[in-house]
C-alpha cells in the first residue's frame, strides 16, 4: 500500500483525514491487512461478484447513503461520526456531569476506554466470520445481497473502531488494532472475547435469529457508548446505530417471512408437522428463539457489576437513552428493582442503581425483543393458527450471571437437574433439529425466486423490485 493513496476517496470520511498524516500512516499499514482478512474469513467464493451495497456517504440523514453494485472487497469502508449537537456539548451522567465532553482520552480513563472500545469492535468481524459460509445456501438473491449488507456493515463498524483506537490510543490502540484481525470466531487458541461470537451461524435461521437478538445486543450497547464522556466515541456509535437498524430489519422480517410460509404450508396441507412438506414448524422456530435470546442475554453480563458502575460513575458509558431517564443522573442512592432467587422462585428487590447497570440495560432489551415476538404472534393470528411464540424466562439456560447453570425451565420454574437435562432437547434445538433445518439449506440463484422455506418480502431493496438482480452471478 503505497503512502499517496487518497484517502478521502478510499475511505468516505468526516473527520478530514487527508490532514492527518500520522492517522494516514497507521491506516496504511493496517487497510491492507485489513482487506487480507477480509478475503481469507469474509464471505466466501463471491469476492469477485457485484453486489447491490449501501454505502454510507455522509451522516445527512436525508441522503447518507449510495446504493449500486460493487464488489465486496473494493466496497469504500468510511469513517463517519454524527454531527456534534452543540459546541459547548456537556456529559450528562456521573460524576463529570455538567462537565464539556472530553476530545481527549483522559489519562486515568484511558485502560477502561481502550477495553471498551476493543470489545466493541471484536464483535464487528466476528460476526463476518460466523456468517462466512451462508451464501452458498442463501435462499434468494434478496437474501444473500442482505447478507452481505449486513457483512460489509459490520466491517464498517470495525473501522470505526480501529480509527479511534489509532487516532487516540498511540502504540497501544495500532498493537490493538492488529490483534482484531488475528483473532477469530471459534478459534481454540484465539477466540473472540464474547463467548456469542465464537458461536456457529450454520443456517439462515440462525442467521436471522442472530440479526434480530445478537444485533439486537449490539444496538443496546452502542446506545449505551454513545452517552460516553468520550465524544469520538459517542459520535461514533451514534452513526453506527444508523446502520444496525438495518441488521436487526433484516432479522426480524427474515423470521417473519419464515413464519409466514410455515402457516401457509400448515394452512394448504391441513397439519401442524410440515417438515414432511419442506417447511420450518413453528415449535422449532421457537426453540430457535429460546437459544438465541438466551445466548444474546448473556452479553450483558452479570447482573451485579462493579465494572458497569464504574464505567458509569466515570462517564465512560451509559444507560440506553440517558437523557430521557427521569433522575439525577449520578445514581448515588438511587434503587432499582432486579429478579433475584428467593426460596425456589423468584421475586423482585431493590438494590444500588449502580450496581444494576446492566440489569437494567438488560431490561430495556428484553421489552424490546417482546415487541418483535408481539409482530411474529400477529402473523401466526391472521392467519388463523392458534399458537404463541414466547421469550423465555431470564433465568433459562444461562450461562453468566447470577442465573448461570440454574435449572430453569423456559416458564420460569426452578426444577431438579435430572429433570432440566431430560427436558432440554424440548427446549433447545437438537442435532436433529438442525440436521433437518439444514437439510432445507438449498442456494436459489434465479432473480425473484425463493426456496420453499420461506416467503418472499413484500417489497424489495431501496424500490428495486423483488426480481431485481441484487447479486450478480
């Protein structure tokens, strides 16, 4: 990578990059290592093909994005922070409240920063790794193009990442920058930090439960850094949220589309078992969401946590729509009510705001997660069919916190370990069950048509029609 790129063309950006010559150095070293990594644990095969992408261009929200074909590998990658609202912008929560945000990385703030920086970015191309393979069995070409949306977005959110750990972190944040490329999804000497991100993504199913509770996550926590101290990195994750909208969309209709045909096959066939007739059950469907949103859960972390109410009372890191909260904001002796265990059940009670910083964040994930069940279950009722998809209860298959390990059945009920383990395989999805889910898993390649799974969207990308050609083999 020579030193005379232009960057401002390579890389759509805000933060005027082509004066910053050190930044210039950094990146140059990193891009590409950064494409090698793209092109050996991105999406496989279609390097070579022009797919219909979304490109951020700007942060306007008017017109913030080109859509056109374009491969993968010479996608433009940006850099973007949102707008700052006002010039003498103040941190709102903890105990630098009413303070100017910081531009800086304060020094006694820069070990926590750095971690949460890293770890955010860790997830980006973790899940580009976990979703490598699915375009060999996308089941349209609608399909596949959102795949690879979802992918190269991801790559974007990892730039953001590597741009702050390079612009503010020195030596440090460019080693870091490094080890985001040499670890990998599922690798047993180097895995992602977060155990949901070394998870396999073996079908489309998963990979839609993925997009609408994993992603889902991710919204939570970057709202979460965009109430950061840290300006950079509020504005940063502030745009990011922008596109994660669309992963969540993705997995959400995704569901709602394998729903969809599931009732239309039940409905022609006159029977509940239509895996005779190609069809993902509606049981199944919500075995998935039993693993899914309790994998997702546990990336919140333990209920009580000394790190969350440190990164809180520092400014790092806030609550899901901090200024909206209705408090002081510092949380020094303020309550908040938690799910604890009590004389084998559960019932709630009150403790220290801050330590249940991510419980509450947890919370506000789980009310959001119901909304989309709620639009799934609408489904199932138009069409007529007598059954309800559910969350599970927090408690259920956990492994972080302070329900790890506990024998919970997904109503909410404590039972023997005996009867927990001869159960699970109602609960959980079995090997059978993804056997068959992936005997389903059949590449469609033809412009407009769709595999027998699952139902076509009501309407295409960006006003294209449905038959449009998104992907171009």
């Amino acid at each position: 990578m020579t030193a005379n790129i232009n960057y401002d063309e390579l890389i759509p950006n805000n933060i005027n990059l082509s004066s910053d010559r050190r930044l210039q150095r950094a990146l140059e070293s990193w891009h590409p290592k950064y494409i090698n990594w793209w092109k050996s644990r991105g999406p496989d095969i279609y390097q070579d093909k022009e797919i219909y992408l979304r490109t951020a261009i700007s942060v306007d929200k008017k017109g913030w994005a080109h859509f056109d074909h374009v491969k993968m590998p010479d996608y433009r990658w940006g850099i973007f922070l949102a707008e700052s609202t006002a010039d003498d912008k103040k941190i709102n929560f903890g105990d630098h409240i009413g303070e100017p945000v910081w531009n800086e990385v304060p020094g006694e703030h820069r070990g926590a920063l750095r971690r949460l920086i890293v770890t955010q970015g860790d997830t980006e191309p973790a899940s580009v790794e976990q979703q490598r393979l699915l375009a060999m069995t996308a089941p349209s070409l609608v399909d596949m193009r959102n795949l690879f949306q979802v992918n190269v977005e991801e790559g974007r959110h990892l730039w953001a990442m590597v741009y702050l750990l390079m612009a503010y972190f020195g030596r440090d944040g460019r080693e870091e920058a490094e080890e985001l490329l040499l670890r990998s999804s599922g690798d047993s000497d180097k895995p992602r930090i977060l155990g949901a991100f070394n998870e396999k993504t073996p079908d489309w199913l998963s990979f839609y439960m993925f997009t609408f509770f994993t992603d889902r996550d991710g919204k939570y926590q970057l709202a979460s850094l965009a109430e950061s101290a840290f300006d950079p990195l509020a504005r940063s994750c502030q745009f990011m949220l922008t596109e994660e909208a669309h992963h969540m969309y993705v997995g959400e209709t995704g569901v709602a589309r394998v729903i969809q045909r599931a009732c239309e096959l039940m409905k022609t066939h006159d029977t509940d078992d239509i895996r005779q007739h190609g069809g993902i059950d509606l049981p199944l469907i919500q075995k998935y969401i039993h693993f899914h949103f309790t994998v997702s859960e546990d990336l919140f972390g333990a209920e009580k946590s000394t790190n969350a109410a440190n990164y809180f009372t520092a400014g790092l890191k806030g609550r899901y729509l901090e200024s909206r909260i209705q408090d002081g904001h510092k949380l020094v002796d303020d309550a908040y009510s938690v799910i604890k265990r009590n004389n084998g059940g559960f019932s709630n009670e009150e403790v220290p705001a801050l330590d249940a910083i991510n419980e509450r964040l947890r919370d506000d994930y789980i009310v959001d997660c119901q909304r989309g069940v709620d639009r799934w279950n609408k489904i199932i009722a138009d069409n007529g069919i007598n059954f309800t998809l559910k969350l599970p209860h927090r408690a259920f298959h956990r492994a972080i916190g302070d329900f790890a390990g506990l024998p919970v059945s997904p109503e909410g009920k404590i039972i023997s370990q005996e009867e927990y383990d001869a159960r699970l395989s109602n609960w959980l999805p079995t090997d059978k069950d993804n056997e068959f889910v992936a005997s389903l898993m059949m590449q469609v390649t033809e412009p407009g048509k769709f595999a027998n799974w699952i139902a076509p969207p009501r309407v295409g990308i960006n006003n294209q029609p449905t038959d449009f050609e998104y992907v171009k083999l």
